[in-house]
C-alpha cells in the first residue's frame, strides 16, 4: 500500500506569503514509521506572486491554473488532485497551520477502521494578535454515522457541527464524490456532506488546526454572505448531499470501492 500522505493547498497572491508558516506546522508533523507526506500547492490562476513562497523541498511541489484566471479554491484544489499520489488526501488553507499530532492522530483513526473514510478535529481560531479562540458545539470524540452532519448542518443554519478546512480522505473516496463543488464557495461543507452521506467518519477532540481569522480571508468578504448567492448554494449544497444518501452508495470496509 502506498503510505503516503498529500497535502493539497490552494493559494492566490494575497494569501500565499503565510505558506511558510503552513509549512512549519508540517515539518512539525511526525508519522508512523513509513509513512511520509508530500505537500501539492495548487496556484488558483498564474502569477508572479506565489512562488516567491513556496519552500524549497523536494516534497512539496508547486502547480498553476489558468492565465488571467480564478476558479475558487474548490477548483484549485481539485486540480491538485492530479499530483495527489497518496493513499489519503489532507487539506491545508494557505494561511492556516496544523497542530503537532494533527497528521498522526488523522491517520490513526482511518488506518484502525476501513469503515471510516474521513476524518476531522476541532479548530482554534487564530486572530490577528495571535491569540486563539474556540467555540462550543464539539461533537463527541469517536466515529460520526453516516447523515449525522448532513442532520446537523440542516438544523443549526446551514453550520456543521465539523469543520471542512481539516479534513483528512482516503483518495479513492474523495475522488468518487468527484473532490470540491464547482461553487464560489462552500465547496468545503459542500465535500464534507457529500463524504457524510457515503461513509462514516471521525471526529477527534484535540486541536488539529488553527483557523487564521484575517481581513484578506474569502469567508471574510461580503459576497461570502450575499443572501441570494448564499441560498444558491446551501441549495445545491444539499441537493447533492441527499442525491448520494437516496443512491444508497457506502464505503465498503476494506476496500476503495462502493457498495449499494
């Protein structure tokens, strides 16, 4: 099997000078024996701006979009799949940063349970002063069911009681939900309800990443909450969601394949 880890980043100019600090926070990581990461930066769009920061190190590699041409991140990341060669998929936002254990603790939870596709943990908010701040409504520590965040997130305004940005995937799964939604945004809730409705995941109660909370950030902007854009996309957001539960497609244990 292949033991390998790839991180997929999607970056644009004004968020790409916070790459070294994401790539502290992976030298930082520690794995079982054997297993290695590789880092695959994806350019939403080509310019000069972003490679000035990307580390020089043979394990991370740098890829650009299109000329004069922004997709979103769900695009950019999914682009990245194309180099993404590892057994499991984990996304890192540009100007976020892993805690230490955040990689291992991952990877333990999905290598002890073939019936376990996906994994997340809880997040800190890291502000501009950089203190953090958490927030309440952590789900239990262990496995979370199949529907569970799709329930959820229908119930408390279109909020998950799991947060996207730390996702970890097994490849196979994540390229059968077909990676990132097509969506200006949400295209991160977006994947996590699809992966909700086809396979159990995990959630795990220490820190495993720090969120960064900047006046730059898309979720940030104004269009982000535009109530007719919103609506379009918590819209299909959902639609998808419940498309794959009525399939009845699962996650067979054991294997990469599906079931119904």
């Amino acid at each position: 099997m292949n033991r390998r880890v790839v991180i997929v980043t999607a970056v644009h100019g004004p968020s790409a000078p916070f790459l070294p600090e994401a790539y502290a926070s992976l030298c930082a990581q520690e794995l079982p024996d054997g297993w290695e990461w590789r880092w695959v930066i994806q350019e939403d769009g080509r310019t000069q701006d972003v490679r000035p920061h990307v580390p020089d190190d043979p394990r991370v590699v740098f890829h650009q979009g299109r000329h004069g041409r922004q997709g979103g991140p769900g695009v950019a990341r999914t682009m990245a799949l194309a180099h993404a060669d590892g057994a499991y998929v984990k996304v890192l936002d540009a100007d976020d940063r892993l805690t230490p254990g955040a990689l291992a603790r991952d990877l333990a939870a999905l290598e002890a349970d073939p019936s376990i596709g996906w994994a997340t943990s809880r997040v800190l908010d890291l502000l501009p002063d950089g203190s953090t701040a958490g927030f309440p409504g952590d789900p239990a520590h262990g496995p979370i069911e199949r529907g569970e965040v799709l329930d959820f997130w229908r119930a408390n305004g279109f909020r998950a009681q799991v947060h996207p940005a730390t996702l970890l995937v097994r490849r196979d799964l994540l390229l059968a939900v077909g990676g990132w939604m097509a969506l200006p945004a949400s295209e991160d809730t977006g994947l996590l309800l699809a992966l909700n409705c086809v396979s159990r995941g995990w959630f795990t109660e220490d820190v495993g990443l720090l969120y960064r909370k900047w006046e730059g950030q898309e979720t940030g902007q104004a269009s982000h909450v535009d109530p007719a854009e919103r609506d379009a996309r918590m819209t299909v957001v959902e639609a998808r969601a419940r498309a794959l539960a009525s399939f009845g497609w699962r996650l067979p244990e054991g294997t990469g394949d599906f079931d119904h």
